[in-house]
C-alpha cells in the first residue's frame, strides 16, 4: 500500500500526474474516513444505543464512498495521462493532425468526467457529515467539521478540474449537460456547508 508521504512525493514531483483531480479525491476520502470514525465510535458506544443503527449505516455509506474516491483517484490518473498521451502524438501530416485531435477530444472528454464523478462523490461525503451530527456526540463535532470542510473543498476542487477541460473540449452538448450537473453539485455543497457550520457553531 503506498504511504501517504510516498503520494506526496509523487505529488510534489515535477511530473504531471497525481495533480489536482487525484488530490482531490485523497482529501474527500479523508473526509469520508472521519466520518466512519465518528460513526464507529457512536456505534460501539452502549450508551448511545438510540442512535446505533444510524451509526451502522453512516460507517456502510463511508466507507463505501471512501473505497469509490480512491477508484475515482486512478480513474482521474489514468484519465490525465490519456490526455498527455494524445499530447504527444504525432501532427506532421493533415492524417497525423486529425487523428490527434480526435484522440486528444475523447482523452478530455473522459479528464472532465472523471472529476465530475469526483465531485458527485464529495457532495455525497458533505452530506454524510450533515447527517452524522444527528448522532449528538458533541465530542466529536470538530471530525464531522472537519469532514464537512474536506468533501467541499474536494467538490471545489473537483469543479476545477472539470471546466479546464471544457476550455478545450468541442462537444458543446456534452459541456453544457456537465456544466449543469457541476452547477446543481456546486449549489448543494454550498447549502449543506453553511447547515452543517450552522449546527457546529450554535452547539
């Protein structure tokens, strides 16, 4: 298993890929870790039996939604590095020239995709943390906070990525039906990060 300082170094490299749609999965599965913590430590706790089942399900749909953004990692990786490899083809005849733009096309097509599933999945971490503060453990608000910033972060981050492949991607339908979705995913992180820095801060 690669260790975090490893992915850092890899990151920190001159080198293209990891960037930053692989970065922001790697934080959104942070988030997603703390709050299967906060959910294992409310479950095991005898004295919150009212709240166990609901515990149960969050540390499920955490560590399901963890597992899915280091898939969504490679998946952002491996969609660069088609890029960089369209990149590279050859252009010295009109043949060479379109067979290149065609590839380079598909290979963007799939570096936007790749962070829009990304964001679906940190919008589905954010709104873990919201609904991991009905489990009532005031001790651990700061993790559920923390989460909660993380997955939107990742989602923002994730927006990034998506629009600076729509710069050069020349299928306007397909651009607009992903901007769409981005602008729905955006507008939802936003109103579950103000909730959940709501409930922290009144508690």
């Amino acid at each position: 298993m690669e260790r975090i300082d490893e992915y850092l170094q890899a990151l920190a490299s001159e080198a293209p890929i990891p960037g930053g749609g692989s970065a922001a999965t790697v934080v959104a599965a942070h988030g997603a870790a703390l709050v299967a913590m906060v959910a294992r430590i409310c479950a095991a706790n005898p004295k919150r039996a009212a709240t166990h089942e609901l515990a149960k399900r969050l540390v499920r749909e955490a560590d399901l939604a963890r597992n899915e953004l280091l898939e969504a990692r490679s998946r952002d990786e491996s969609a660069f590095a088609r890029v960089v490899a369209a990149q590279a083809l050859p252009r010295n005849t009109d043949e060479a020239k379109a067979a290149r733009t065609s590839a380079l096309q598909a290979s963007l097509a799939g570096a936007a995709y790749a962070p829009l599933i990304a964001a679906r999945l940190g919008l589905s971490v954010l709104c873990l943390a919201h609904e991991a503060l009905e489990l009532e453990n005031e001790h651990l608000l700061s993790d559920l906070g923390c989460a909660a910033e993380f997955a939107s972060s990742a989602v923002r981050a994730c927006a990034y990525n998506v629009r600076i492949n729509h710069r050069y991607l020349r299928d306007a339908d397909l651009v607009a039906e992903q901007r769409d979705e981005l602008i729905t995913i955006e507008q939802r992180r936003v109103s579950v990060l103000a909730d959940v820095r709501s409930a922290i801060d009144a508690s």
